[in-house]
C-alpha cells in the first residue's frame, strides 16, 4: 500500500498544513474580507479529508476519534446557543451582544467572534463526521474498476 | 425609443430567462433519469440556479462587493441575498450528505440505485406478499 | 465586458449541465457537477456576492465531490441506459419552463438601483453597519449579528442532517448482534470498531 501514488503522498503532506493555516485565516479573517465560519469549517475538514483520502482512514481515525467528532458537532451548536443565552443573562435579548465587553462595538465583535468560531466548529465536525460515515463502510467497488 | 426600449428589456431580463433554462435542465434531469445519484445531481443544478437567482435580484449596476472601503460615495450591493444563499449553500451540501446516505441505505437492501428496478423489485414482494397470505387463508 | 463574461460563463454552465443529462458514466457525472460548482462561483463573483462564490468553490467543488465519489465507491458507477425515452417529461419541464419565463416578465432590469429588493432593508444594514458593529464585511455583520437567530437555526439544520447521515451509515443505531442487511459484508466492523 505503501508503494504506490508516490507524487500524491508527497503533495498531500505539503499541502495539509497550508489548507488548515488557510482554513483558520478564513475563519478569523471572517470580519474583514470574504470568509467566516461556514467557509471556514469546510476548508478545514477538507485539510483532514485529503488527508484521508491519500493516507487511509485508520491513520485520520487515530488523529481524531469518532467520538471526538461526535462530540464537537454538539459543541458548535452549544456555543452558538449559549452566546445568546448568556447575552440574555446579562439582561439584553438573546443573540443581541451589546453587552458581553464594555463597550457595545467590543462586545458585538467578541459576539461575532464566538458565534462564528460555533458555526466554525459545527460545520467542520458535520462534515468530517459525513466523510468518516461514507469512507467507513466497504466500497463495492475495487480499485482497478474505475 | 420603442428599440432602445425593448434592447434595454432584453438585456435587462435575459440573466433570469438563463436562470430558469438552467432550472429546467436540472428539473429534467429530476425527472427523466432513473438513476438516483443523477437525481441528486439534478437537484443540486436546480438550487445552484435558484442561488443566481437570488444572488442577482441584489446585484446593483456599478456596484462593488459588500465590504466597507472607507470611501463615503462608493455603492455596495445588497448584502441580505448574500447571507441568506451563503447558508443555504451549506444547509444543501449537508440535506445533499443526507440524500446520498439514504442512496447507500437503498443501494443495501435493494442492491440497485435505479429507480424502476426498485418499484419493480417493491412489486414483485408484494405479489409475493399477497400469495403468501392467499395460501394461509 | 462583463456581459460579454457573464454570457461566456452561461454557455460553459448550460453546456455542462446538458453534457450531465447525457452522460452515462457517473464519475464523469460527478466531475462535471464539480466542474458545474466552479463556474457558478465564477458567476457569483461577477455579481458581487464574493462571500457566496468562496463557500460554493469549497462546498460544491470540495466536499460535495468527495461525498459522491464516495456514494459511487459503494453503489454502482454507471447508469443504466433507459429503455424507451418518453416526451413526457420534456412536455413538463418545457411548460414549468414557460410558466418560470413568464413569471420573469414582471421583474424588474438586472442590477437595476431602484428595484424594490433595493430600497427596503438590505441599504439600512449597509447604513447602520460602520456605527453598530464596526465590521468591514456587512455579510459577516448581518450574518452573525443582525439577523443571528436565522443563522443559529442553519447552523441546527447542518447539525441535524450530520446526525442524520451518522445514525444512517455509521451503524451507530444498529444493536450488536443484528444482522447486516443484503449486500454488506462482515468485515466492515474493521473500520468501525472502535
């Protein structure tokens, strides 16, 4: 297994850390160009996925279990949700962050920061969690048939 | 001034008329081919169409893309179709993820993704349904 | 120049769309759509909408790719040709199609300033923006702040069509010591194991 699709291993292990420095550029350059969590997430998942594809699947599940996975798509959600929820215990409607920093510019930035950073996390840990659910089960189709 | 009129609607309106031809084409794939990794395909060209769309109805002539220059007389386009598509785009990729599951689920139990080699094998169980019952009786 | 780019663009979008309805071969199927994705974006970019072409490059070109290549690897990679071609359909599309045209008649001129999805909320986003929030992109401001209830409730819908492909093809659901359906073979607790 080893032997084979020399060129792509070694693209592969040139490419993956720029794709996820790119992905985390996105993520937090969000506020001032084009970019921001839905991008963000799917640029970084796509790191882990060509990474995936070229390895195997075996070595990405050792980097990161499933139920790591299983557990971020549940923490995306909760920390979207509980920005608003906390933004209602400082007395504002829920998802109005007007009040999270002292001031409200700072805190409408730290609310956007932490509602992207959650749509970030979700979106990354769905569609790492879809590509595990595909790629775990066996192919019916060999190699040489494509 | 009739010409210049009718030359301004034209070009004015041919983007939807666009639209729409490649609306149509993504709905025919929908309903004309059988195989049901195609469908989604089709599917998938139908709400790309329906994003341009959209994405069009806030282009304004001359304007630029919605992010703050600084300069006071610059024009921005309408930034609400942009949110409301930039998430569409990624609710699609994962309703897509939902479909092509249930495509793999169907490819297990009926050992075909064509469709009427499934209605086909859905009848012939039941007539098999209804002869077993028939010889119970 | 930029009609004579977004015609361009419109010929490679229709040809490859059509060359998808006649094409057997699902892979190349899947890379057409890929194909497809790129040049949409391509379109986005010329209407403005930068923030809608980078995440369909990455979506439509990327990961939905990857998911389909991966749905042909365990289900079949041709199609199967029709037995016989009906009218039918054509007939149908053909008339929605005339309906769609017609109902385009009343819109009003592309990039028009004036147009009503222009004068009501989207230049009041644009207004307040630099004051409220103090973000450059207003897609960002409006996404995450002005209107962050909706995206809270997209960001539920990717949540829950990920738990919906995870109890499908995972075999999370599946009790231990239940069957596996036709056509899968044992050796897939391999990989899914742990």
């Amino acid at each position: 297994m080893n032997d084979h699709h020399l060129i792509l291993r070694v693209i592969t292990r040139m490419l993956t850390g720029p794709i996820l420095l790119f992905g985390l550029y996105v993520q937090f350059h969000g506020d001032y160009g084009p970019g921001g969590g839905f991008q963000a997430g799917v640029i970084f998942a796509v790191g882990f996925i060509l990474y995936g594809i070229v390895f195997s699947l075996r070595d990405l599940r050792r980097l990161i279990p499933d139920w790591i996975i299983h557990k971020l798509v549940a923490l995306g959600v909760l920390l979207y949700a509980g920005t608003g929820i906390v933004s209602m215990l400082l007395g504002a409607n829920f998802l109005d962050y007007n009040p999270l920093a002292g001031t409200p510019i700072g805190g409408q930035h730290l609310g956007i920061l932490l509602v992207e950073a959650g749509v970030g996390i979700t979106v990354f840990a769905v569609m790492l969690a879809i590509y595990y659910a595909f790629a775990g089960r066996p192919p019916s189709l060999n190699d040489e048939d494509w | 001034m009739e010409g210049g009129f009718e030359t301004g609607f034209l070009l004015g309106h041919m983007n939807y008329w666009l639209f729409v031809i490649l609306m149509m084409t993504g709905f025919y794939i929908v309903v004309a081919r059988g195989n049901l990794l195609k469908k989604i395909v089709g599917l998938n060209i139908f709400q790309a169409a329906v994003f341009m769309l959209y994405i069009s109805v806030g282009k304004i002539s001359g304007a630029t893309a919605p992010i703050i220059t600084g300069n006071p007389d610059e024009v921005y386009s309408n930034p609400l179709p942009h949110v409301l598509i930039l998430t569409a785009i990624v609710v699609g990729i994962a309703t897509t993820a939902l479909g092509l599951a249930l495509i793999v689920r169907i490819n297990e139990s009926y050992g075909t993704i064509e469709e009427d080699e499934i209605q086909q094998h859905d009848l012939e169980q039941y007539d098999k349904d209804c002869a077993r019952a028939e010889e119970a009786r | 120049m930029e009609i004579a780019f977004t015609i361009l663009l419109f010929i490679a979008l229709v040809a490859t769309a059509i060359a998808i309805v006649f094409i057997k071969r699902l892979f190349a199927v899947v890379m057409l759509s890929g194909v497809f994705s790129l040049l949409a974006a391509l379109l986005f970019i010329v209407m403005d909408a930068v923030d809608v072409a980078f995440t369909e490059a990455a979506v439509g070109g990327g990961i939905s790719s990857v998911l389909m290549l991966g749905t042909i690897a365990l289900t079949a990679r041709t199609q199967k040709q029709p037995e016989r071609y009906s009218l039918v359909p054509l007939a149908i599309v053909l008339l929605t199609g005339a309906v769609l045209i017609y109902g385009t008649l009343d819109m009003p001129n592309f990039g028009s300033p004036d147009a009503p999805a222009q004068r009501h909320i989207g230049p009041e986003y644009i207004a307040r923006t630099p004051t409220d929030i103090d973000v450059p992109n207003i897609v960002t401001a409006v996404l995450a702040s002005y209107r962050g209830y909706d995206t809270l409730g997209e960001v539920v819908v990717v949540f829950t069509a990920g738990l919906g492909v995870i109890l499908l093809l995972s075999g999370l659901g599946r009790r231990r010591g239940t069957p596996y359906p036709r056509g899968v073979s044992a050796n897939r607790d391999q990989d899914n194991a742990q």
